[in-house]
C-alpha cells in the first residue's frame, strides 16, 4: 500500500492532531505516537504517490522524516502544520525561510549521529591511505605474489600525522578525540568560530585563514554544512594547496566539493587519495567517472547507518513532535529556535 493508516482503530478521537510520516519506524514507536497522534505512515515518497502525500499534510499538524526535500510546493500546501521533526542532524532539505516566515518549528537530531559519523571518517581515512579497497580487489585478482613494490602496495600512515577539520561542531570535536588520542594525531581546525574545548580538550589549533591549514595537513576532513556561502569551497585552487600525498574526506555536504576538480586533483596525482560518503547529487550515477578512480572509496551516504544510531535518531525525532505539539516544550532540539521569536 502507498499509505497506511496504522492501528486506525487507536485514531477515532477526532480531536487527535494528525501527523504524517515519511519514513518507517519501529511498531514500539509508531505505538508512542498513536497514544498522542492520529497517524498516516508512507514508506517513502515517490512521483507515484506525491500527489496523495501533499493531499494528506494539507490537515497535518506534523511532519516527520527525511530524505526529502521540503520546499515551497510542499509547505504552502500544509496550511495546518505547526511543526516539523527532522529525523537528521541535517537540515539543509528544509526551506527555512518559509518555516521562519510562518513560525513553524523545525525540530532536529543534533548529538544522536556524532560518534557514527566521527567513526567512519575515520574508517575512510584508513581505507584510502592502507589501501585497503584496492588490496583486496587484487587479492581477488590473484595477485597477491607479485613484487611488493611501494606504488603496487604501500600506503601511508595515519598515527602521528597532521589532521585537518574544516568544519570543527559537534561531529568535529568527536572526531577530534578519535584522532588525538587514538591516532596520536596533531588536530588542526577551521571554523566561522574558535571552538575552546576542542582547544584545551585535544590540543586543536584554530586556524582563520583555511589556505594554511590544507597546506600543512596529511588529511583534510569536511564536515561543512551545505550553503550559498560553502558551495563548491573545495575546488581546484584548494586542492592545489594540499600535499600531494594528503587524503581528503568528505563526511558533510557533497555540494561543498567541486566535483570536477576533484577528480582532477585525484587523476593528476596532486593529492594522494580521497574518500566521500556523500556527493553533490544522490544517489551517485553509477557512470560518475568518480567510480574509475582507485584512489577514491565512497560509500552511499552512510554517516549515521548503524543499527543503534538509526534507533537513537528516529526515538530522538518521535520525542521532538510530542515535546512540541504536547507539551509545547521548543527549549531542546528546535534548530531556529531564535528566529521564532524574531
């Protein structure tokens, strides 16, 4: 079925507010909001059943999930709707100055993702300066006994090298834990602000102008949000900066990255390696000419996909939309929270 009404028997008291969701969740939770909420469940939004998801949120109070794009066509449809819960610490899918206009709440899942995230930029890191994507597919190809000359199998260290953060927030400080005291790695970091405890914390060095900061790092990691001011930020001229043999890493927005130049920079030897898990259009064409390089390892956007994590993150969205439309509470989680109240 393209929409369900789950539990419809627990929604005969019409003045229940109505939420609608985007996204599966567990019966445990779908339960929760049925004590609160008369609820409408899609399992995702396609072309097929756009039409019939705009109908049911034009009587929402709530909305609820992710992975799609909440803009104009869909917002001035939702003459009802009070609040939105984001089940992502992300929010660049929302159109904030509509909800700002209208002083709708948008709810988010900041802290959930933190150590996921943190842990596979570390996992790219190691991926692409051991090689091990490349290791194995030679393995596969019985190559195992050919001479271990440096190109054919070396990589490069993590431990004791120089890492850079573009980006330093809560991700960034996890990150930067992993790394200082895990790798024995010199922190160095960039941001719109000085973050103290990553300072006194990890020993992380601020740097204002970022151009040094890729000069000197062995890995350089984006956890940038995506907007009109960091679109594109890594392009070639950055990448030009770099060493040759640093490893860039993208765990933020794919549309910070210039995608061409990147595959430039990775083709010409100008930087050794990069690992992104997330691109500046999903899903990833598989002709992107990004899968040709074996100096690149992506994966399909899997910052926060763990078991635990996902659990974490659709619990944290469930108790944002009853805080907010039943106990009225915007104190904790609501990320424009100041512009409500402009």
């Amino acid at each position: 079925m393209i929409i369900k009404f789950k539990n419809e028997e627990n929604n005969i008291n019409h003045n229940k507010k109505k939420i609608v969701i985007y996204k599966n969740i567990s019966q445990q939770l779908l339960n929760k909001l049925l004590n609160h909420f008369k609820v409408i469940c899609f399992n995702q939004i396609t072309k097929d059943n756009m039409n019939l998801f705009i109908d049911e949120i034009e009587t929402a109070d709530g909305l609820m999930g992710r992975g799609l794009q909440i803009g104009a066509k869909i917002l001035n449809k939702a003459n009802n709707l009070k609040v939105i819960s984001a089940m992502s610490s992300g929010i660049d899918q929302y159109d904030l100055n509509i909800l700002n206009h209208r002083k709708i709440p948008l709810m988010y899942t900041p802290n959930v993702s933190n150590d996921s995230v943190a842990d596979l930029a570390i996992g790219l890191m190691l991926n692409c300066s051991r090689k091990i994507k490349n290791s194995m597919k030679r393995i596969k190809n019985g190559e195992w006994e050919k001479k271990m000359d440096y190109n054919f199998w070396y990589g490069l260290d993590v431990h004791h090298k120089k890492i850079g953060i573009v980006g330093m927030g809560r991700i960034g400080l996890t990150l930067s834990k992993r790394a200082r005291f895990g790798f024995d790695m010199e922190v160095l970091y960039h941001s719109r602000t000085r973050h103290f405890d990553a300072e006194s914390l990890y020993d992380a060095v601020f740097y204002q102008d970022v151009d040094e900061l890729l000069k000197e790092c062995d890995f350089v990691v984006s956890i940038l949000p995506l907007t009109e001011e960091t679109r594109f930020f890594f392009s070639e001229s950055k990448f030009s900066l770099m060493k040759n043999t640093a490893i860039f890493v993208n765990v933020g927005r794919g549309g910070v990255v210039d995608e061409v130049s990147l595959i430039k920079a990775l083709k010409d030897g100008r930087i050794a390696g990069a690992g992104l898990d997330v691109f500046e259009f999903e899903p990833l064409s598989p002709t992107s000419p990004l899968l040709s390089l074996d100096n690149l390892v992506c994966t399909p956007h899997l910052g926060i996909a763990t078991l635990e994590t996902s659990n974490k993150i659709d619990e944290c969205a469930v108790n944002n939309l009853i805080n907010v439309l039943i106990n009225g509470n915007l104190e904790n989680n609501c990320y424009n929270f100041d512009s409500l109240f402009k």
